[in-house]
C-alpha cells in the first residue's frame, strides 16, 4: 500500500467558502459535493467499477484520493473484481487483512481535464441546489400554521402562484375566498397549510378559506388574543360569506367579546376587509353546552334546549317567527353553530317539538303495552318517569320501579320480569331472524341502530355496513319510517357505517 503525500490546496478552501457564503449554505455540504465530484472525476479515469472515495481535509484542503476493495471469505462471494478480493489474496498485500476489512489503496491527485472539470462543475451545482432546497424546506416548514405575505407572480387555471421570497408557493383555487380575484403584482396574505419535500423543491400551499386563518388574523388584530389574555376556543367559516368565533378569558376584568370586537367594531373589522366581507358573530363561550348552543345560534332566539348526551343529539326548540332566523340562509347559520359545538343541532318550532314528542310517547307507550302486556296508564306513567326502552326496565334497579308513585314492589317486580323475559325472547327471536336474512355481524355494531332498525333494513337487502353506508340520509329514512328517525338522526347513522372506510384510508 503506497503512501502518496496530499499537498496543502488552499484554493480548494477558498472555493467552499466562497460558495458556501454566497448560496448562504453549510460549508460542509459544499465539501461533501466537491467529494463527490472528485470521486465521480476519478472512477471516469479509473474505471467506473471501482471503488474509489475522496476525502477533502476541511483545515488545509489537501485532497486524500484512495480505492477501496472489500476482503471476502470466498470466491463465491465476489460480486465486483474489481471492488473485492479474497482473503487469501488480500493477505499477499497485507498479512493481518480480515474478512470485512477494507484493503485501502492510495492513489495520486488526478489532473482534472475539460470532462472531469465539467463533471465536478455539474455536481457540486447539483448538490449546492440540493443544500439550498433543503435549507428552503427547513425555513419554511417551521411556517406551517403561520400567516406569510406574498405577490401574485402568475395565475393558473384558476390557481395563484405567490411570490413570498426564496420561494414561490400555491394558493390553490378550492383556498381561494369565493369571488375573489388576483392579478400579477397584487399583494396577498394567507396561511401556510402544509410544506411537502419535493425533488425540485420545496412545495408551499397556501389557503385563505381555512378557519385557522381567520384564527391567527384575530391573533394579529387583538392584542388580548396575542398574548393569551383571550383565548379563541372554536372557529365556523363559510368562506366569503360568514363565519363565527367563540371566546373566552379566565380574567374577570376583561369582556373577551368587548376584547375582540374592538372600539366601534375596529378590530373585527379590519378582520372583516381582510376577508373580502365576511361576516364574522363574535359569540362568549360558556361551560353550559346548552348556553354556549343558544349564543352560538344567535341572533335566534331559543326556547329550550334538549341534549341527549348519549346518542350526541341536540334538539333546539325556537318560536315559529324565529325558525327561519335560527336555520339561516341555505341553513347556514345552524351549519355554523353545529360546527361551533360540534355536534350536530336539530331546530324544532314549538309546534314541531310537541308534534314530535306526542308521536314519540304515542310509539313508547304502544311499545310498552305490547311488550309488557300492561293497559295505557301503566305505559303513560313508564314513560313520565324517564322510561324508553324495555330494555331499560329489564336492566334498571328494582327500587326505580317501586319508587313510581301507584307501583308497589309486587307490581314493579312483575314488571321487570315480564321485561327480562321480552328482551330474552327478542334476542332468541332476533338471532333467529339474523340467520335467516344473512344479516352480517358488521350491520349490528353500527351506533344508532336497534334490533328493529336492522331486521328492516334486512328486508329492505341492506344485510352489511356496506349497504348502510352507501345510502343517502332521505334513502334510510324512507326504509325506516320518518317516525323512526329524524334526519339528523339518519344522517349520524350512515356517518357511522361509513366510518371504517376513513380508517381503512388512514
């Protein structure tokens, strides 16, 4: 193994400084594209097939070129002549060589010709765009969630290319607020959603529709908001259109909403011209869901509040006149304050509301009477005290029963037993019924149905939670009866059959 001594090359230190300073890059991704390079440069002359590695001293620039072959144990092994050798050769150059060692052969600085300058030249540019790119993705991914300004370079096909400094990034036209149009030059102001690491670069996606940019342009605006004072709990858009905000501070001296909105409406509407006229309720959230559902539904007035935390249902009940206030146009102010609270909200007038709950105890009690074999006023007094299901008496504590005022415990207990044995006989009954139609076990476990539900929609050949969830909520409705379920309830149902195609996409 030669000993070959590699000379100073200061020029080679000037060159990475240099390059490193004007592409504002690391200096040692510079020295690792000129290795690079030198190696590429070296296997053209030497032979491709070699194995042959530069190293770059980072103090003096000398330049360390050297093949390596890897010892093996056998011929067998040998998949590069050139690269590898056996032992038993490797041995004849070094006597303490081992398998898995490296035999390492110094060779002489190459002079560089026209091809290998050229060569070097292309790869140092290839990797100093490399650095640059992934400097640009490092910069901008820690923008994601922030709002960044930029200028309309170009618009295509409905889509606007931003200028926002070392890069360009896209305002797609689905980000775009409704009617709202760009020209070359204009200024814009948006929110970074997402950064993706692509080979030409960093892609930059921009939205202007996202609730989460009309969050930080609060931020921006208040003061309070900025700095923690006033907390935003939950932001509704209808792009371009309206939009509502729920606040709240735990500082007693401070009206979060008054905080907001600003002297004279400053505030929200500076927000206001920046959103091209959206209209923007600014509402005080509360810890009182039912509260927090009545000024979410604003400027409605509600009349009661009914939350069914079990089946996540809210029934909103509101005079007749104010109907078409709380619904909105195109539905859009309960669409808002569902989005608000999450949770799905059912408006009623108050004419509806008893409609509906007439109809409902009507079909309880009819339950009741079939079921348990009691007249109407034993039904009737089932359903006052709280009572919807069978199931519910077969389950319940027998001191509930009793404590019905006319019930003594002979009667209560002659009714959960007659309750119990329903429920058995249902349940043998369904079994039955589910072998016979070929219902799949999938049908049954999807939240909102009953036995009744899923024997019906068995008829109707909906046998799996794949049928369910490729109905339309007016589809399900038409099978099951519209006093079986309302929309709102149908709509949940077919949400939750189709919900194991989300995880199945995830």
């Amino acid at each position: 193994m030669s000993n070959i001594e590699n000379m100073p090359r200061p020029e080679i230190i000037l060159v990475a400084d240099t390059v490193a300073r004007e592409k504002n890059i690391e200096r040692e991704d510079v020295f690792v594209a000129m290795e690079v390079a030198i190696q590429k440069a070296a296997r053209s002359k030497y032979g491709f097939e070699h194995d042959i590695r530069a190293n770059i001293d980072r103090k003096t620039g000398a330049i360390n070129l050297a093949r390596y072959r890897e010892v093996v144990a056998s011929v067998e092994e040998i998949e590069n002549d050139a690269a590898q050798l056996v032992l038993e050769d490797a041995k004849l150059y070094d006597k303490n060589a081992t398998v898995g060692e490296f035999l390492i052969d110094q060779l002489p600085p190459i002079d560089f010709g026209r091809i290998a300058a050229q060569t070097a030249k292309q790869v140092i540019t290839q990797k100093v765009r490399e650095a640059e790119r992934n400097k640009q993705y490092e910069e901008y991914v820690q923008k994601v969630g922030a709002i960044i300004n930029g200028t309309v370079k170009r618009v295509e096909f409905g889509n606007v290319v931003l200028d926002i400094g070392k890069a360009e990034a896209v305002l797609r036209r689905d980000e775009i607020i409704p009617r709202e149009k760009f020209k070359n030059g204009d200024r814009v102001r948006a929110y970074v959603l997402e950064v993706r690491k692509e080979t030409k670069g960093p892609q930059i996606f921009l939205s202007r529709t996202c609730p989460e940019f009309l969050e930080k342009l609060f931020t921006s605006e208040v003061p309070e908001i900025y700095d923690g004072i006033v907390k935003i709990v939950g932001v509704a858009r209808d792009p371009g259109s309206k939009a509502k905000i729920a606040v709240k501070t735990d500082d007693v001296t401070i009206d979060a909403v008054g905080a907001t909105v600003g002297l004279r409406g400053i505030r929200v509407q500076a927000v206001v011209n920046e959103l091209q006229g959206e209209k923007i309720d600014v509402i005080q959230y509360s810890e009182d869901k039912a509260q927090f559902i009545v000024s979410a539904l604003a400027p409605a007035e509600v009349s009661k509040v009914v939350i069914d935390e079990d089946s996540n249902r809210i029934e909103v009940v509101v005079p007749q006149e104010q109907f078409s206030i709380a619904i909105g146009r195109r539905g859009q102010n309960v669409k808002l304050a569902s989005q608000l609270i999450n949770s799905d909200i059912d408006v009623l007038t108050e004419d509806q509301e008893q409609e509906r709950r007439a109809n409902e105890n009507k079909v309880r009690s009819q339950r009741f009477m079939e079921a348990l074999d009691v007249d109407e006023m034993i039904a009737h007094l089932l359903i006052a005290e709280g009572f919807s299901k069978v199931d519910e008496i077969a389950l319940v504590d027998l001191s509930e029963i009793t404590d019905i005022e006319g019930f003594d415990e002979d009667v209560a207990k002659e009714l959960q037993t007659r309750a119990i044995n329903f429920v058995q006989n249902r349940d043998k009954e369904f079994a039955a019924q589910s072998k016979d139609l070929g219902i799949d076990e999938s049908l049954k476990t999807v939240e909102g149905l009953d036995q009744d539900m899923v024997i019906t929609l068995a008829k109707a050949e909906i046998k799996n939670i794949d049928d369910l969830a490729d109905l339309a909520a007016d589809e399900l409705i038409e099978i099951l009866g519209e006093t079986a379920i309302s929309e709102v309830e149908a709509n949940r149902i077919i949400m939750n059959a189709r919900a194991h195609w989300f995880e199945e996409e995830k």
